[in-house]
C-alpha cells in the first residue's frame, strides 16, 4: 500500500464517530444503528443505561445517550454534565486533528530520511508512524516501511559484526518495537542486550566511552568522566563459587516449571551465553584470555561439541548431562580462556535461566538484598527521590517527608556530590542508589553542592526505614505525604484514588482515604491503576473485596490448567458495594493491578478506561539455591480471572493483558506531558528551611482536564458523572425535551 493510500485511509470524515466514540477507535466500534425514539426518560433511567452500555463495551451507545441531555437543563448538575461532554467531544477532535497533523509530518520525514546511512532515525519515525496510524497492519506492509526494515536488519547485522554493540541494540530495538506484536525481534533484541550487560557488568569503563561517544556524535555535551565507584565485578561476584548453586537451579527448573523446562534446552543456553561472552572484545579487559583468538577459538570449539552432544540427547538429557556439562566446560575454560570461575558460572546460569521466561531467574548474591527489599515492599535509606540532571549530575527531586533527609534539611534541586567522601561525578543512578541506601541503623554522609551556598554542605545521615505511601489522592493539601484532597469532583462527590503499587499496607491507606471521603459525601470512585507495576497478592485481593461481596478474585493455575490456589472475597470486607466506580489502567498496569482491574470487570462491578494492560499474570516461587548467598525465582503457575481468563502474556500470543471496556488511546507526548505535570503536582515547594509551602507555585492537576491532556481520566470522570448526578441529586425529571440520541441499542 502507499503513502498516498495510507494518508486517504487515515483522513476520512470523523466529525459524526467524534461524537460517538473515543479517539482514536473511531472506525472500530460498532456502526451506530439508525436513530431510536427513546421517548421521554429520566435522568436516573439515562445514566444507568449510560452505565450498561459502557460496561458492556460499548462506548459509542454510552456518549450517544449523553447527547440526549438537552444543552440548557434546569438542574445546573445536568447541564454541567452536557458542557462536561462538549468539552471532551473537543478535545477528542483536537488530539485527533493532531495525530492526523503529525501522521502526515511523520511519513514526510521519513521520506527524508529514506537514504541515511544510519537507519535509527528513519526506524524512530517509523515506530511513530505505528503508533499514530489506526491500520498497524497496513503501515507494517507499506513500501516505504518494508524497505526501511530490510535495511535496517542489514545495518544491525553488520553492526554486530563490527562490534559497534550500541548501534545494534539501538536498531533492534526499534525494530523490535515495530513488530511488538509478533516478537520476531525478541531474540536479537536479547542476545544484543545481554552482551550490553556483559560489558556493563565486566568493563563499565568502555560502556562509558561508547556512550560518550555516542552522544558526541549526536552533537549533545560529552559525559563527565567515568566514576568506578561500585562498579568492581569482583565485588559483584564475590561468593559465586559453587557449581552447585547452577545444578540446584536447573533441577528445580525444570521439576517445578509452569511450562516445563527442557534440560537440554536450558544448557543449550547456558553455554551460548559463554559464546556471547568470549566473543565480546570489550570484556577483555577483565579476562585477558579472550585477546588470544586460538584460545577463544579453542573454547568455542568445546561449546560446539557439547551442543552437539545435547541436541542428539535431545529430551533424553538429565541430570547426568547438567554435570557432565558443567565440568566440561569449566575445564575447557580453565584450559583456554581463563574466564573468572564465578564470571563463567554467573553467564552460564543467566543463559539458562534465558530460555525459560522473562520471569524466571537467578538471584545472584549482589542482587538478593535489592530483591528482597523489593519483595518484602520495605526499604531503607535516606527518603530522597534522585535523578540525573542534563549534566549528569545527581540532583535530589524532593526528599520524603518524615525521612533522615528530610529531617536533617536537604532541599530540591541539591545536587550529591560525594558520598562518603567518594565522589559522584560520572556515577550511574544505580551505582547511586547503592551507595545511599544500606541496612538499617548504619551512617552515610552525602555532600551537596547548594544554590547559593558558599561551601558545599555535608550531611551525615544514619539511615532508617522508609515508609513507603502507595495511595495517592487527586491534590496534595497538607504537608504530610498522606494530606491529599481525595475529590477530583467535591459539587458531584467523585473521589479520586492512585494506587501506586500495591506494598504492604495499601489496603489500610486506601480504607483510610475512603472513611475521609464517606465524612465529606461520597458518590463515585475512579480508582487510577495506572504505571501500577503490582506488587503484593494478598493486598490485591484485599482490595479488590473492598468491591466484592463475595465470588471468587483470582485463581492459580498449573501448566496442566489445574486450580491449586483460590482467592475469594470474604464476606464482612466490602466497603464500596453501593458506588458507581472507573477504574484506570494502561500497558504499565501489571500482575497485581491487572488482577483487581479483571476481577472487578468480570463481576461487573466497575467501568474500565483506558489501554490493554501490560499482561504479566504468573507466579513465580523463590527457592534458596546457594545457602542464603544466592535464590532461584522461577515461574510455576498462572494467574486466571473470574472467568477463567489467562492475564498472562505468553510467547505467540495475539490477546493478553486486560482489555478496557471504554478504550482511549493517548498519543505519547500527552502521556509524557501528563504524567510531568501530575508528578509536579505532587511534590509541594519546599522553602530554605525545610518546610512545605502550602501557598506556593504548584501546578494544578486540574489542567490534566481542562486542556485535554489526559483523556483517558478526563472520560472516566464524565461516566462516573453521569452516575453521581442521578445518585446525589435524586432526579426523575423528564428530559422528554431532548432530542432521541443515534444510539446502538441492545448490543
């Protein structure tokens, strides 16, 4: 298909779907059927087929029927749900003239591009091209795209074969975003990526100049000099000594995988991962022996012979062949390359771990404390949110409140310029990370560098356990990290909740938030499950009953499909069974939202606005492989909905995840642009001594609405209205004025 064709296709008349369905689905819902006399109907009859019709997935029937209300209604309530309607019906048409704007700049400039040596810009706009476009499958086939992927894969084989690793993991990248549905690109996208982590673990030093050099050759200011502080693979290493750690890993990996694990297969990678490795130049500085290409050579050619060893096993290898394996190849090291024992046994147990699921891995013993602070959703350190600045250098964004930093006077916009004496200059965020945070009880001194200060400032902090507060409202109006206005809508008595992740406590948070709320008049929830990654089960559940009266939640499935866990609600822990409630989600809405959001979907009990979510629905198991040094974290079952439904996004899969009821795509520039103006708005000035500015220069969440910015919150408050204005205001008056909506009834 051509340009031209695509351009024609996107472009045809949209003013009649504006009115009926939600950017940019127009063309996929159902055709609107002919014009129905409804009759006269009372505001309570409208809003609760309003409510069906949304429910059922059905959007276009839903805003049909709000066009019934006549635009000057006698009850100011109504009437502002009508202008509430108008105001979004404009602002779907303005992001719609937008993406046809940029769509068209888009292919423009992509026919610029057509000829670059370096196709990385050309695949950008393509990538754009994909997302903007509502025929994906015709934008995938169109000349100018086809040709470009040809090139492309070209450009990243030859990149790899030049070493220039970045180059390739750029384009494969891309590549791989283009054709996300189908995963054809996985596996490259992984081997370049996994050699990229090599490189990173075993030679920062040269992924520091890549880099540096990749940004001078973009023109942008090189990176300030290279800081090794935390980056020893020794110390990352330490205690990987014990083969055994690696045999105890595949045995239970494939006794206890939720697909079952080939044992053949697993080795297979493992030992590809050591061809990555000794082929990988930039690593030599670490081992010296893969300069020698007849020792690399030597060391390759005992992988290839064990590879074939295992193929012609095939399903047949066990145990016996894992120990063979490793024998084999830890004295083929010894006797050629010279790799590091624990650098073998680390790459090995990586690239088995590879072939089972992105899930599924080997927590090393640098990794078991980060990993256990995650699981158990309990941290410790200073309480400071940190970033790197356009200079790279680490700037304090706020500390938490109630923290040591916090407590001890660091400001925004601080800049850390040692820690501990150790300077931070060229330190990678998470190089950062590590060194402020720490166990508990022990000291750490952070220097910072301060607008306006005469010396740099140090602050010797002892570092305590922070709290961590995952319920979020619609406006901070306190300066506790817990004082929020929970109302986006106080006249209709619409609250609004953020469920950051689901850590430990959240349930109690979000029961707190609803008491404060009930207090003030209560009469519809949008709960905001947005960018939420999951977190813990037993928390989902809880607060999914908080909707349930009973039935079940979630259930956990074998690979078999056979149930070996139930969650149900319990009776005695619902708590808003009576409202009308929006829940929010979007592709970062993972495992334990996606378990809340699906149980609330299959039993009716919410509207859901917004995106397919991301499609992470498995369980995973730690087992302790290496004496508490090291863990196993491995897949054993599935999470499946109410009604039988698999979250999970598996290999080959075209459908996952959780779809919304009311979809509403957002162009990336306004979730970028929603997502800095809400995290602005939640972080209140803080004045030189500390202390919050309640009256200060805050952005208002209230432009996430007014200017269109976030349709996808902007649709869900206009349902949850068209609820709460029946419920609070108790009308039965005839809208027999209004004109019949063009509604699809009836399905």
């Amino acid at each position: 298909m051509t340009v031209k064709a695509l351009l024609r296709r996107t472009h045809r008349p949209i003013a009649l779907a504006l009115a009926l369905a939600l950017w940019p689905s127009v063309g996929q819902a159902d055709p609107p059927a002919p014009a129905t006399d409804l009759g006269p109907i009372s505001v309570a009859d409208l809003a609760q087929r309003v409510w069906r019709s949304a429910e059922a997935g059905r959007p276009d029937e839903a805003f049909a029927l709000l066009e019934a209300i006549p635009d000057r209604h006698e009850v100011q309530a109504v009437a502002d749900l009508k202008a509430a309607l108008e105001r979004r019906n404009a602002h779907l048409a303005e992001a719609q003239d937008e993406r046809l704007t940029r769509l068209g700049e888009a292919w423009d400039e992509l026919a610029q591009h057509a000829g670059d040596d370096d196709p990385a810009e050309a695949l950008r706009l393509a990538v754009e091209i994909s997302s903007l476009a509502e025929d994906k499958a015709s934008v995938l086939v169109a000349e100018p795209i086809s040709a470009l992927v040809a090139r492309a894969e070209a450009s990243a084989r030859r990149a790899e074969a030049e070493g220039r690793w970045l180059d390739a993991q750029e384009i494969l990248f891309r590549l791989n975003l283009l054709y996300d549905e189908d995963g054809r690109y996985e596996d490259d996208l992984t081997r370049a990526s996994t050699r990229l982590m090599m490189i990173r673990l075993y030679a920062p030093q040269r992924l520091h100049a890549m880099r540096d050099a990749a940004r001078v050759a973009e023109g942008l200011d090189p990176l300030p000099p290279f800081n090794g502080m935390g980056e020893d693979w020794r110390e990352k290493l330490a205690g990987i000594d014990d083969p055994n750690v690696i045999v105890r890993a595949i045995n239970h990996a494939q006794l206890a995988h939720v697909d079952g694990a080939s044992m053949a297969d697993m080795l297979l990678g493992g030992l590809d991962n050591l061809r990555t490795l000794v082929t990988t130049t930039d690593v030599a500085p670490a081992f010296g022996g893969i300069r020698d290409p007849k020792r690399v050579e030597a060391f390759l050619d005992e992988i290839a012979r064990l590879e074939t060893r295992l193929r012609t096993r095939g399903q047949r290898a066990d145990t016996y062949d894992l120990t063979r394996t490793l024998r084999k190849i830890i004295d083929a090291n010894a006797a050629t390359v010279d790799v590091d024992l624990a650098a073998v046994l680390h790459e090995f147990g990586n690239g088995a771990m590879a072939r089972l699921d992105q899930f599924s891995a080997i927590i090393w013993p640098d990794e078991l404390r980060q990993f256990q602070k995650t699981t158990q959703a309990r941290f410790t350190g200073v309480g400071i949110q940190i970033q790197l600045d356009d200079a790279q250098r680490l700037k304090v964004v706020t500390p938490l409140e109630g923290t040591p930093a916090h407590k001890a006077g660091i400001l925004p916009g601080d800049i850390i310029t040692a820690v501990d004496g150790e300077s931070t200059i060229g330190i990678t965020l998470t190089g950062a990370v590590e060194r402020i945070t720490g166990e508990r009880g022990t000291p750490v001194t952070l220097t910072v560098d301060r607008e306006g200060a005469d010396e740099p400032i140090d602050f010797n902090l002892v570092r305590d356990e922070i709290p961590i507060h995952s319920v979020k409202g619609w406006r901070r109006n306190g300066p506790h990290e817990t004082d929020w206005d929970w109302f986006i809508d106080r006249d209709n008595g619409i609250g609004y909740v953020r469920v950051t992740q689901f850590a430990d406590g959240v349930t109690r948070e979000f029961d707190r938030a609803v008491r404060q709320m009930r207090e003030v008049g209560l009469e519809g929830l949008i709960l905001d499950l947005r960018f939420n990654p999951g977190g813990l089960l037993n928390e989902a559940v809880d607060l999914a009953n908080r909707f349930l009266s009973d039935g079940v939640i979630v259930s956990q499935h074998d690979a078999d499909g056979r149930a070996r866990e139930v969650q149900r609600a319990r009776r005695g822990g619902t708590t808003l069974a009576d409202l009308p409630v929006v829940v929010l989600i979007n592709e970062g809405s993972a495992s334990a939202s996606e378990i809340v959001a699906g149980a609330l979907q299959d039993h009716k009990r919410a509207v859901l606005v917004g995106a397919r979510t991301f499609g992470k629905g498995s369980v995973q198991n730690v087992y302790d492989i290496g004496r508490g040094l090291a863990a196993l974290r491995l897949t054993i079952q599935y999470y499946r909905l109410p009604s039988g439904r698999l979250i999970h996004r598996r290999p080959g899969m075209h459908e996952w995840g959780i779809e919304p009821d009311v979809a509403v795509d957002m162009p990336p520039a306004r979730i970028g642009e929603a997502l800095r103006l809400r995290q602005d708005a939640d972080v209140l000035p803080i004045n030189e001594k500390g202390e919050v500015v309640l009256d200060g220069d805050a952005p208002d969440p209230g432009e996430l609405l007014t200017t269109g910015v976030d349709m996808q919150l902007e649709t869900a408050l206009l349902l949850v209205q068209s609820q709460s204005v029946a419920r609070k205001h108790g009308l039965a008056r005839a809208l027999a004025e209004a004109p019949a909506p063009a509604a699809h009834v009836g399905g």
